[in-house]
C-alpha cells in the first residue's frame, strides 16, 4: 500500500509577500553594485560545541557626517534599513576550522557547530560572498559551572516601555541611542553576579529584533553591562502566523539552554509588564532544578501604564525556588543578598558555593 502523501503546510499570504518583498528589495540593490556582508553576535557553547549567531545583510551606504562626541549616536531607523539575504551561505571559521553554514529566509544564522575550546569567551570569525572577515566572540562554559544568569532587557536592563506599540516604534525607529535610559543599578546587579560566579555564563533574551542588535550591544558596553550572548528574534510573519510571538520565543530558548546545560542553575532577571513573571513561573514549576532564583524588577506606576499594566503571578509557591522583588537593580541586589545568591555587603565577594 502506497504511502499517503505528507500534508502539505499552508503559508499565511502575508509571510509569501514578505519574502517576495525582501527580494525585491536585494535584487535592487545589488542592481546599484551593492554587496551582502554579515554581522555576527555574541554566543555561547559548551566544551565541545558552539551556536553561532548572526545575520546577513546589504547595508546601504552611510553618509560622512560630522563628527559629534564618539559615534554621535545612531537613529534606530537607520538599523532595520538594511537588506536581509536569505538563505545565504556563510563561512564561518572557529579555532582554525571552517564551517559552512545556510542563513534562513530572514537572513538570520543560528547554528550549533563542533568546536573543542577553553572555557570562556573565544574568538570566531564569519564571512558571505567573499567579505571581509566579521569577528565576534562565544562564550564557551565550563563543564564544571553551576551558576548562570539570563536577564530580560526591555524595562528590566533598559527603559523601554516596549509594549505600547507607538511607543515601541518611536524607541525602536527614532530615538537616538545615546538617548536609551538604563535600569538604576541594573548594570551592578549583573555584574556582581557575574564577578562572584567565574565562569557564569550571562545571556540576554529578549523579544526585541536582532535588527537592534548592534544597537542594543552598544548600549550595554556604554551603560558597563557585563558581556553576554544575545538571543534575539525576527520581526515579521510565520508561515502560520501574523507575528511572531515574543513569549514562544523566550519559553524555547530557556527549555533549550535547561537542555544544553543541565547541570547549570540559573537567576531569571525580567520584569512585571511583559509576562516575565509568569513566564519565569511556569518554567521553575517544570524545572525547578535548573534555577537557583527569580528576580522581577516593580515597575514604577508611570512605567506600568505605559507597558499596558503588571502581569505580576501573587502565588510562587508552585515554583518551589526562591522569589525577589525590588524597583531597580540596588532593591534586587539586596534581596538577592539576603537569600545568599551574592555575597552581602559585609560579606564582600564570594556567593555560595
């Protein structure tokens, strides 16, 4: 008897003509003699392998201006102006060796590849069509590391209001970098954790687009936020959905990173306007072996009806791990202090073992 056929997945019309669009788009501009090259971002790994992140694009050209300050800061428009080449081929060399790897449709790379490196951050490099050489690092975590931190960043390390869509758009398309406010004490907090646990590994995730990534890595180098990896998502249409939902994307990514790393233990660090509390709540109760503790900066009451209002839980029991509050990162240091996730002030450095 003849196998049935497999069932063919229906593409919403919109997610076709995005594609279309974008294709559109690089057909001309490569018209103008325009060329692909990629931008890499920070990533991690285990001892034996890496996942490499990154994206290609065709950037148009930047007009000379003068210079006011440093980099005189950039519009955020300026970021999601670019080209994204899907399905692309790029090279990308870890310790010596080369791999090739296939972007998707929305010119994104995420990949894991083999790789034997030394605990800490390491060095890569990737390249499309012949560019020059993007670096970037991984930070690559030591068999022997108990102890991580994943950290929301819209209104958690940065004051975002991101939920208010007009809001969003003028943070995300207008605003001048310099202009991003950070968390009151955000940047100590992480980087006491950080300093106290060698070896831990420090993600940032978030359902902001990777178009403001590099936006977003300046930020976090100015304001003097620990390094990290970045896990982003893409804007746009799914082939069975309008919009890309922000609340999948961070469950699958903390699932994945309990999956790659099961013996590390992990502070979650988010917020009470964009879900983190339930989020952080469902994940502990499924696997409360993998978090040491859970940190929710309160939003200010502006800062609430800006985000649409709290989705704080009122019931953590279920999640049998300790639970913190506090308005900035100075209220969550203390209570993260008083739990012994860091050492107090009296204590100096030095957390639990």
């Amino acid at each position: 008897m003849a196998a049935e056929p497999a069932p063919r997945v229906k593409v919403l019309w919109i997610a076709r003509l995005e594609y279309r669009f974008h294709a559109w788009r690089e057909r001309r501009a490569r018209a103008r003699g325009l060329r692909a090259s990629v931008s890499a971002y920070p990533g991690y790994g285990g001892e034996d392998w890496v996942r490499v992140l990154g994206r290609v694009l065709i950037v148009p050209p930047v007009r000379a201006r003068r210079r006011r300050g440093d980099d005189g800061g950039v519009r955020g428009w300026r970021s999601f102006a670019a080209v994204p080449v899907g399905y692309a081929t790029v090279t990308v060399s870890v310790d010596g060796v080369t791999h090739e790897v296939i972007a998707d449709r929305g010119g994104v790379i995420d990949a894991v590849l083999p790789a034997r490196l030394q605990p800490g951050w390491q060095p890569l490099s990737m390249t499309v069509e012949g560019s020059e050489p993007f670096e970037t690092r991984v930070f690559v975590v030591g068999s022997d590391v108990r102890f991580g931190i994943v950290s929301d960043v819209d209104d958690t390390v940065m004051v975002t209001a991101l939920p208010r869509p007009l809001i969003a758009a003028w943070n995300s398309f207008v605003v001048n970098e310099h202009a991003r406010q950070p968390v009151p004490g955000m940047a100590v907090l992480l980087e006491r954790l950080v300093r106290e646990h060698p070896g831990a590994p420090m993600v940032y995730l978030s359902t902001g687009a990777w178009n403001v990534a590099p936006t977003l890595q300046r930020f976090l180098r100015r304001h003097l936020f620990p390094p990290g990896a970045l896990l982003l998502t893409d804007w746009g249409p799914t082939h069975d959905r309008w919009f890309r939902s922000g609340r999948a994307h961070k469950e699958e990514n903390l699932r994945r990173l309990a999956r790659e790393f099961p013996q590390v233990r992990w502070v979650l660090i988010g917020d009470d306007g964009q879900h983190d509390d339930a989020l952080y709540t469902a994940f502990t109760g499924a696997h409360p072996d993998h978090v040491t503790a859970v940190a929710i900066r309160r939003l200010s009451p502006a800062e609430a009806v800006l985000a649409g209002g709290r989705t704080a839980v009122d019931d953590h029991t279920a999640a049998t791990v300790p639970w913190v509050t506090g308005d900035d990162g100075a209220g969550l240091l203390d209570r993260l202090a008083e739990i012994g996730v860091v050492g107090g002030p009296a204590d100096g450095v030095g957390g639990p073992a």
